[in-house]
C-alpha cells in the first residue's frame, strides 16, 4: 500500500514537470510569435476594420435619428422663417 502512495506522488510530480515545461514552450513560441511582423499587420487590420465597422454603425444610427427627428438646424430656420 505504501508503494501506490508513493507511486501517485511521483506521477504528480512527472506531470507538474511536464506541465511546466510546456509552459515554456508556449512563452518560447509566444516570443517568436510576437516578434513576427505579420501577426502586427494582421492584429492592425483587424483592429481597423472593427473600428470603421462600429463608425459605419454610429453614423447610419445618426442618420436614422435626423430622419426620424429631424435636424436641429432646419428648425431653427423655420422658426426664424414665422
């Protein structure tokens, strides 16, 4: 019985290290990713496009408020017109 228990304790310990040294590697694959100037332009291609997309959205939401309220302007002249 003794001999299970120690057993388990040395899994756990092989399994911490292999876990660990995979996070190693993951860093080590994290630097060189990092320093890949595609994955800059693509992060910054992605990040443009989302941000036209929402400006496209905001100004078709403001045109739908003119729309639906009308410009603020057009009623002033039209109360200057009376």
């Amino acid at each position: 019985m003794g001999k299970k228990k120690a057993n388990s304790h040395f899994c756990a310990a092989e399994l911490f290290a292999n876990y660990f040294n995979r996070l190693i590697q993951l860093k080590m694959e994290l630097k060189n990713l990092l320093k890949d100037k595609k994955v800059w332009f693509a992060s910054f291609l992605i990040t443009w496009a989302a941000a036209l997309q929402g400006h496209m959205m905001w100004l078709q939401k403001q045109d739908s408020f003119k729309q639906k309220f009308g410009n603020l302007d057009d009623n002033d002249d039209q109360r200057n017109l009376n």
